[in-house]
C-alpha cells in the first residue's frame, strides 16, 4: 500500500470531499462490495485509507492502489486555503529530487480519476509543467522560439527528431518520436492526435512517466509553445468520408491497432462514432463499393491459398481483410492478385467486420438499421466515384483450376503450398468451383485467361 504523506492527503481530501461519489470495480474477497456499485466517500483517514459508504448501507474500507473503486469526479468549487498545495507545485518543479514516492503519489491518484474533468486546479499539481521537445512531421526544416524553454529549437528536413540549440540536458526535454521514425526505434505508442500518432517515454523534467499519455491540454499547450501548424493540417485531419479519406483514415488506423484488423475495425467504429452519423453512413457506402469493386474469381482464387480454402462467406471476410491492408496494398492486389505474397499474414485473412463498422456506428448514433436510411442513388455515386482510381489486372476474373492457379499465382504458390499438396489438389479435385453454376459457367466462355495461364499452358 502506497503510503501518502501529509501534503498529498490534503490534496486529496480537497479532490475528494464527504459526499464525493464512487464506484466499485472490483470483486476481491476483502472487499465487501460488488463491481459496479455505487456510494459516497466519508473520510480520508490519515494512513490515506478511504472509508466510503455504500448505497446498500455496507462501508467500504480500501486504500486508493488497491485498484477496487473509482472515483466519479463531477463539478467542483475550487478549495479555500489552496497555496497549502504549493509545496506539491514546488515538488513538481524538481522532480528528480523529490524521489520515486512523490510520482508514486501522484500515479496513484490519477488511476482513479478521469483526468479529462480533473478541475483546472488539481490537474495543475496532478500534471506538473513540462518543459519539453516534441517530435512533430514536418516537410520543411524549421525554427521555432519555444518560451517555455527559452531557447530555439530546429525542425530538420525529414528529421526524427527536434535539435536544441544551446545547452539542453536530459532533464528538461520530452522527446516523443512520430510515425515510422518511432517504430523503427522500438518506441511505446503515445497518442493520436488529429489522426497524427506521436511514440515514446513522456520524461518530465528528468523523471520517465511511462504509464501515462499526455493529455489534451498538455498536448495543446505544447503544439501552441512550438508553434507548429504542421501538426494540425487539414490534410492529417478527417472530418469527412470520401474516397480518399476513407484511406487515410484506414492508415491512420493501421498506424495505431498495426496488423490487427479485430483491433483496426474497432478503431474505425469509435473514429465514427466521433465523425457523426452522416460520415459513418458514408463509410458504409464506400466500404462496400470497394467490397464489391474485389468481387473477382482471380482474387478467390487467391483467398483459397491464404485461408487454406474459401467460401462464399469467406470470400466476403477476405474482402474485408484485404480492404483493411490499405489502399496500396488492395489496388495492387486487384492489378496483380499474387503481389498478396508479398504482404505479412498469419493466413487468418478474414474481417467480417471491417466492412459493417459504418453500420455498426450509425446504429449506435441514430438508434437505427443503416438499411431504414440507404440510399441506393448515393451508393452508385460512390461506386462510380471509386472505379477511375481501380486498374484490374488482366485474367482476373477468370475462376481457375488448381493447375491454371499454379501458373496464375506462382508466388502464392510457392510460399503457402507444398509441391506434394499442390499435386495432390490438382490430382484428386482439380476443379475446385461449382461447375454448375451459371454464374462460373459464363465466366469461363467470356472471361479472359491471364496470359501466364496461356503461355505457360496448365501445370501439372
């Protein structure tokens, strides 16, 4: 248990006054309480214990690391007699010497809380100043006046990092690294902001705080003491879906939640949840048109050799998996389906949800089905709109036997089948589609074969 000394409990009491609401979140033995329910602080003892009441009439003894309740911070006067907090302020100005007990303090106390609706007040000593470097993407070498450092500071083309000019020690910097340049250095994430991810350790005034981000106001502050407009560009902000910007909110994504598509549709849906009901309903629109836009028997054709076999529905998940890949990859993959060898996979190359988190958000926003509201002028606008951008290659809409696939998708082939199952599949069952159907029947009188299937005639 974290021991609190005299200033940080009275900190704490004037954060948390009698009456301050709570909420369990946990079920441990010791505690006599339910997750999830609900009462009231009734004192801070002096070992910083929390006696608290709950609405069953039960009391609730824990200290605040012990990780059993939050506390629901609502509006707050700002307490009489607060310069008893200067010495914390005075803390913050030297973190190095006030030990690891002040930081473990002060953590302890943000787990608890929403810092978003900490008053102005409490967040001023739970935040101490930075005195910082901030790593921003630029295109143009630049010189800024940061007061808060009382130096200048030089953005260089395509750096990685921000120079000091003049002394700058460790101990009065924050370097947070951008995009590419921090994963090649192994860097934790940071924050996203304005679709800009930023990387690495927050080091404030010489103490690393690595289990926390900084906050938007901190952020604010800091783009404001840099100056840096690049930051906060149009083109790094999405606050409309279109053709393009469904991509780069794609990307944005994929920087975030990287080859986790579960993780990447999940972001998408609260992104949206964000942009309103329109843009989510754009999404869905254009989603779909690139769905459809890869419904095409070459890129089956490919879908059975990374998912070891595909159905119709699996066909659909592909679909979603590929789009998830970004726009290169997918426009590449409808040129040259076998460029897919080249594209990292664990072969779970299935998102079924990818395609339905537009739906999925505007349910959420309007309380209703996305189909009440579709418009069928609206979606073939879009998918006009998509198909100027989209090169198919030739052959593929041609659905393949396992020994034309052997020559349409060489690279495929090579990396995910063995010869001997490769000979096996063209030996026993070389016609994988159903020859019935008259949908496969009219592909293959009027589909053009690729030319590397013609020229190379079928492998056996």
């Amino acid at each position: 248990m974290i021991q609190f000394d005299k200033e940080w409990l009275a900190f704490m009491r004037d954060l948390f006054p009698k009456g301050t609401q709570i909420q369990c979140s946990s079920t441990e033995d010791h505690i006599p309480a339910l997750s999830g329910e609900t009462g009231t602080i009734e004192h801070i003892d002096d070992s910083g214990i929390f006696h608290c009441a709950l609405e069953d009439g039960r009391t609730l003894v824990a200290a605040i690391d012990e990780g059993c309740f939050r506390v629901d911070l609502r509006e707050q006067t700002e307490p009489a007699g607060k310069e008893r907090h200067q010495t914390l302020r005075e803390r913050n100005q030297n973190l190095p010497e006030c030990g690891e007990s002040h930081r473990l303090q002060r953590m302890a106390i943000l787990s608890v809380v929403n810092s978003e609706r900490l008053p102005e007040w409490a967040a001023g000593i739970l935040f101490p100043p930075l005195r910082s470097i901030l790593v921003l993407p630029g295109e143009e070498g630049k010189i800024v006046e940061a007061g808060a450092l009382g130096r200048s500071i030089r953005r260089q083309l395509h750096a990685d990092h921000l120079d000091c000019v003049g002394d700058c020690s460790e101990n009065e910097s924050i370097n947070i690294y951008c995009d590419q340049d921090a994963k090649t250095k192994c860097l934790p994430f940071n924050r996203c902001l304005h679709g800009m991810n930023y990387y690495g350790p927050i080091l404030i005034n010489g103490m690393h705080e690595e289990d926390r981000s900084l906050t938007d106001l901190e952020i604010a502050n800091l783009l404001q003491c840099l100056d840096a407009p690049s930051a906060s560009q149009e083109k790094s902000i999405v606050s409309e879906i279109n053709k393009d910007t469904f991509w780069t909110l794609i990307n944005q994504g994929r920087e975030q939640c990287g080859q986790d598509v579960h993780a990447l549709a999940q972001w998408l849906e609260d992104r949206l949840m964000e942009l309103g009901p329109e843009q989510a309903l754009n999404f869905d629109y254009i989603a779909h048109a690139y769905r459809a836009a890869a419904y095409k028997y070459g890129l089956w054709n490919t879908a059975s050799i990374l998912c070891d076999g595909c159905t119709d529905d699996g066909f659909t998940d592909f679909r979603g998996w590929l789009i998830a890949q970004g726009r290169d990859v997918y426009m590449a993959a409808l040129k040259d389906p076998d460029s897919l060898a080249d594209v990292p996979t664990d072969r779970d190359c299935y998102c079924e949800t990818l395609c339905y988190v537009g739906s999925y958000a505007y349910e959420e926003l309007t309380g209703r089905d996305i189909n009440q509201d579709f418009d069928s002028d609206i979606s073939r606008t879009l998918a006009e709109q998509i198909k100027p951008d989209i090169v198919y290659g030739e052959g593929i809409g041609y659905p393949y036997t396992w020994s034309e696939t052997a020559a349409y998708l060489p690279k495929l082939c090579a990396k995910y089948m063995e010869p001997k199952e490769l000979a096996w599949l063209i030996g026993q069952h070389n016609d994988t589609w159903n020859v019935t159907s008259l949908e496969i029947q009219e592909a293959r009188k009027t589909a053009q074969k690729s030319k590397k299937v013609q020229n190379r005639g079928e492998s056996r």
